[in-house]
C-alpha cells in the first residue's frame, strides 16, 4: 500500500493509474478504523481496479468541539490495517493540505435535509460533511465512492452533493456492519467504558423490538415504547426516534407499498450513538 501526505503527490500517481483506463474506487474515513469501515475497502476491491482510502478528522463537520477532540486517532494501527485488507492507496493529509487557507465554513443548501434529525441536532454538521467530501472528490476524482448505509442521511447528502457538483462520480451505499452483540460498529464505541459498552447492546435491540411494534401497533406505539426502554437506562439519553420514509420524510401511518426506515440517536454517557433500521 502507498502512502500519500501530500495532494500533488496522489494527483500525479492517480493520473498514471487513469491514464492505464484503471478505475478508482474511494472510501473516505475518519480512522480508527473497524470492520465496517473495511467491508467498504472490500466492495471497493470488488469493484474498481484501485482503491483509495482517505483518513482525514474533518474539523468542519464537529459541531461540538469536545468531539472533535476527543475523537479517537491512531493512523499507524489504521495503516496496518488497511494494508492487510488490500487497500491499494492511503491518502493522509494535514489539516493544512485540506485547508490552506484554514477550516472556513462553506455553505450549502440540501434543502429539507439539512434541518430534519441529524441535520436538525447537529447544526452545520453536513456543511461541514460537503466540504470535505467535495475537496476530496476533487482530489481522488474517483469512479466511484463507497458509504456505509450506518449514516443513512449523510449518503442522501452526499448523492445530493454530486447532483449540485453535476459530477459523474457513483455513490455506492454499504451495508450497516454490526458487533456479534448487534451494536453498529462505529469509532466511537472506542470510547465507550466497559459498562457504556454493555449498555449500548441495548439499542439495536430496542430498535428491533421498535420495528415489531411499529408494524403490529403503529408508529406512535413504537416511539412511546423506544422513548421509555431509553429513559429506564439512566446512562441513556434519546435524542431522537423517528420513522420515515426512504427519503427522510417523516410518516405517521406505516403504509406496506412505501418503505419506511427507523432512526435513532441515542447518548450512552457522554457518547453519541445512531443506527437505523430498515422497517420493510
Ligand atoms: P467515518 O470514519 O465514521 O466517517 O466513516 C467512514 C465511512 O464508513 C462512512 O461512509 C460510514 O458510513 C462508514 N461506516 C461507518 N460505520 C460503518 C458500519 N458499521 N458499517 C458499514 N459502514 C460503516
């Protein structure tokens, strides 16, 4: 695997490599890497003829600053990993080389999307996501970009951003891998104690049990049911539960011809948890 720093330096060698008419696939991250984030590199593999992984802590997208600091690192251990993966290209970049003229933020405006559930309780969150994302698209110029389906609204985001890009990059949505336990993977459950983490088992499984209700009872069942397990567990706190359409529309009736998905963000300690739930 090839290690890049430096913008020009990936440019010059992903302009060799296209001009041998090999495709480029694209797996952004954030690092601290976990399965999840490798079953992207797989699809990636399985697809393009290279693939370039990004590891980069946008600073653009933390809303909440003791987030962003917090926000568990370690690029050797991610590296290792990569490698052993067949990960053929990692581009590193300082915040410097993503934002020469420092983190500005940029705006954009994905309509409805940026004010319902993650856009609504995590202001500029997906501004932020845009930004860097559309940096990176401008750098990597892949064929196609790989997105795990754990951040159901950010994919929207970023198929929207393309549209507005008129870019011909496709989006390929993954699927949400999950801990023997059901727990989505996720960076974060790094930062979970041992008891948070025993704790947090408890969301996919109430999502599940939501899902049941939800179609045997209907939606208002579902969210008093999801909204008590949660208030039972003191170390818990919901942020929200919603029931929604593919497109993010929020329904009050389950209706078997439309598909509707649940999705929740959850506290365990200081922790913040989503996951969503295909509901048919
Ligand atoms: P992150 O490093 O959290 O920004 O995630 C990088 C990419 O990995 C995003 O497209 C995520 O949706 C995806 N991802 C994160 N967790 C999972 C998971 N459990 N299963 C599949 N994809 C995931």
């Amino acid at each position: 695997m090839l290690i890049f720093t430096k913008i020009a330096d990936l440019k010059a060698f992903l302009s060799e490599i296209k001009a041998k008419n090999q495709t480029v696939g694209f797996v952004p991250t954030m690092g601290a890497l976990h399965n999840g984030h490798i079953s992207l590199i797989s699809i990636s593999k399985s697809a393009c003829n290279i693939t370039v992984c990004s590891i980069f802590v946008n600073p653009t997208q933390f809303n909440d600053k003791a987030d962003l600091k917090r926000y568990p690192r370690m690029p050797e251990k991610d590296a290792a990993f990569l490698e052993n993966a067949g990960c053929d290209i990692l581009f590193l970049p300082s915040v410097e080389e993503i934002y020469p003229t420092g983190p500005v933020i940029e705006t954009y405006d994905f309509g409805y999307l940026n004010s319902v559930l993650e856009g609504k309780y995590r202001p500029g969150h997906f501004n932020g996501v845009a930004q860097v994302v559309k940096r990176l698209f401008e750098i990597v110029e892949p064929d196609k970009a790989f997105f795990g389906s754990k951040d159901y609204q950010q994919v929207m985001i970023i198929k929207a951003l393309i549209k507005q890009m008129q870019s011909l990059i496709e989006i390929v949505n993954c699927p949400i891998l999950r801990e023997a336990d059901g727990l989505a993977m996720s960076s974060r459950n790094a930062l979970l104690n041992e008891e948070e983490r025993h704790i947090a088992a408890l969301v996919p499984k109430i999502m599940r049990e939501a899902k049941h209700i939800a179609l045997s009872n209907g939606i208002k069942r579902a969210k008093d049911f999801v909204a008590a397990e949660i208030l039972k567990v003191p170390v818990m706190k919901l942020e929200y539960f919603e029931i929604c359409t593919a497109d993010l529309k929020e329904i009050e009736k389950i209706d078997p011809s439309i598909k509707a998905v649940a999705l929740i963000a959850v506290f365990v300690g200081k922790i913040r948890l989503i996951d969503n739930l295909e509901l048919n």
